[in-house]
C-alpha cells in the first residue's frame, strides 16, 4: 500500500481542544515540544522510507515494504523498539490516530491489531467493551524500517465522568511483542502526554482498527 500524505491540523489554542471533544479532553500546561525525529538509520545516515503523515513541523514516515532489508521475526523486537504517538483528530471526537514508530536499529515486523487498554490516573488499566475491526482493511503484514511508521485507527465511544471510567491514558501492546507501550497522547495543539498535556476521556467502548504502512483511511469509521 502506497504512503499519502495526511495532516494532522493543531491549533495553538488550548480551549479550542477541550471544545474539541466536548469536555472529555482537558489540557494542563502551556509548553509546547516538537514531536520527536525519526530515529536514524544504521550507519548514522536517516532512512528513506515512503511518507506518511506530518504531525506539528516532524514528518511522520510510513513503513517502506520494499526497503530491501531483511526483516526481523516479531518475536526479535520488543516494546522499547517502539514509540506510539496516540493523535487527536481535529473536530472528532474520540478519534485517534495511532502512529507507531519503530525506533530500534532493526526492522520490525507488525501483522494485525494493536491491544489497546484505557489506563485511569493511578496508573491502572481497566477494561471496556473493545472490538477489532477491519478498518481501513483486512490485516497485512509490515516490514516496519527503523526511523518509520505504521498506522491504525483508534475509536473512542466517549461517556460522562459520573457514569464512566476515566481514561487519562492507555497502554499499547503491539502484536508479537508481550509487553506494552505507554501510548504518547499528542494532541491538536501540539503539546503531549511528555510535555504538558493532560487528558480525560470517558470511556464507554472502543473499536481498533488494523495497523497499515500508511495513514490513508485508518481513521474512517463506520
């Protein structure tokens, strides 16, 4: 599947992030950080892989299937081969749009669905009704470079604070890896989880879309 280009759009105003989700995203703190470079590419020199989409002034790169190096089992990379960045959606409540990087010195192979697990403010997870779909398609295999990413959708059903359990995060556990990622919020602003922002959603249910080698259409839900 060929890259395109999507642009996620942050506003600098941080009211008009929580009118964005209607209350359930609230925001903390004013410092801004650019979303991380991608990691080089062995030999010191950056990978050239297919683009994807930009986030803030970093381009986030699609995963480059035809790279020419030779991939590693999923059982060979683990969560510290890996950065997921968790992307509110301008004017979309409870969407997001999942970026996973591969940050190791190897490549990485990803198939199917991300787990992902709401965690409340203490640090726990706690479970809601979640459910796989195939959005944007049916699961395929990516041969993840290092400094590129894959794509999936993330669908929050979105409650009330005095009838749901508040997510303030959530953990990511990627296929074939066993242990999970803490997933980076960033949100339309550009402040994150690691430089200001703090988060709240009320979760009723979630639907997870499969990860792809581009962004194109990872966040159309039904």
């Amino acid at each position: 599947m060929r890259g395109h280009s999507m642009v996620v759009d942050r506003t600098r105003m941080l009211g008009a992030l929580a009118g964005l989700l209607g209350g359930a995203l609230l925001v903390a703190g004013c410092s801004q950080q650019p979303a991380s470079s991608p990691s080089p590419a062995p030999g010191g020199s950056s990978a050239n892989p297919a683009p994807g989409i930009a986030v803030g002034d970093s381009p986030v790169q699609a995963a480059n299937p035809t790279s020419g190096q030779q991939a590693t089992g999923g059982g060979s990379c683990t969560a510290k081969d890996f950065k997921v960045d968790l992307n509110v959606q301008p004017d979309r409540p409870g969407i997001l749009l999942m970026a996973v990087e591969n940050t190791s010195k190897k490549v990485c192979k990803l198939n199917g669905w991300a787990a992902v697990a709401p965690m409340d403010a203490s640090g726990s997870t706690f479970n809601v009704p979640t459910k796989k779909v195939e959005i944007p398609g049916s699961p395929t295999q990516v041969d993840l470079p290092p400094g590129t990413n894959a794509f999936a959708g993330v669908r929050i059903e979105l409650g009330s604070k005095a009838d749901d359990r508040v997510a303030t995060g959530f953990d990511v556990t990627l296929p074939g890896v066993s242990d999970p990622v803490n997933g980076n919020i960033v949100g339309t602003d550009g402040t994150d989880s690691n430089s200001g922002l703090y988060a709240e959603f009320p979760v009723k249910s979630m639907q997870v879309g499969t990860l792809q080698p581009a962004a194109q259409g990872v966040t159309v839900f039904d």
